[in-house]
C-alpha cells in the first residue's frame, strides 16, 4: 500500500517560497534548507509533505495538479494568507457560489482555499 508522502512545487526563489509555506501552514523543515531544494513537513503530527524544488519552467495558469487547503473560516485564511505574501488570482473559471477561493503562493503557484461550511 502506497500513501501521498510530499506533494512537489516549483519555485524559482525555493527560501521565499519556503517562508511562505512554512507560515501559512505551520510546517518545519525536514532537513536543513538548501538553495534549491527543501521538504517542508507538519511541525506537530502525521500528514503529506510540501517539497519545493528549484525550477525555471514557467507557472502555468490553469495547473494541472494544486493543492486544496481546507478551513471552515475562508475569509480570515485568505486574508492571512495574503498577508503573507500570496497574491489573489483572475480565476475566469469559478462557478456559479463558488466554494473556493483561488490564490497564487510567492511563485505564483496557484492553490485553492476551500470554505468546508459552504452547502
């Protein structure tokens, strides 16, 4: 049996996007933090991991793959995540009552924060 050990991103600056990452998920490094490489894992208890790796290839608009954070207080998480240095995306492909939020990391990697109160 196989489980997710670290979802892998893309960052042109890996330290700015492992400062990000780190505060906006509670996460500490599993080894010492490289210039091009890092994996980030939960400071407290079992979960997947975020590895952030050195990468020149452009962020793509619509990725294929992103990560979900899940919260029952969206509004408060959008906001501290942009204080944090996130940024809000031109999402041209919400829904009709969209439950998610799409916002772009430091590198512009996108990822969606999800409202787990909405109907």
């Amino acid at each position: 049996m196989v489980h997710i050990g670290s979802v892998v991103m893309g960052a042109s600056d890996v330290r700015r996007a492992a400062a990000f990452w780190k505060a906006a998920l509670g996460y500490v490094e599993r080894e010492p933090l490289a210039d091009d490489w890092v994996v980030l894992v939960p400071a407290e208890g079992p979960g997947a991991g975020v590895s952030l790796g050195r990468s020149d290839v452009p962020v793509q608009e619509v990725p294929r793959v992103h990560l979900d954070l899940y919260t029952d207080e969206q509004d408060a998480e959008v906001a501290r995540l942009v204080a944090l240095g996130a940024t809000e995306t031109d999402w041209k492909l919400y829904p009709e009552d969209p439950d998610f939020v799409v916002l772009a990391d430091t590198e512009g990697n996108r990822f969606c924060v999800i409202d787990t109160t909405h109907g």
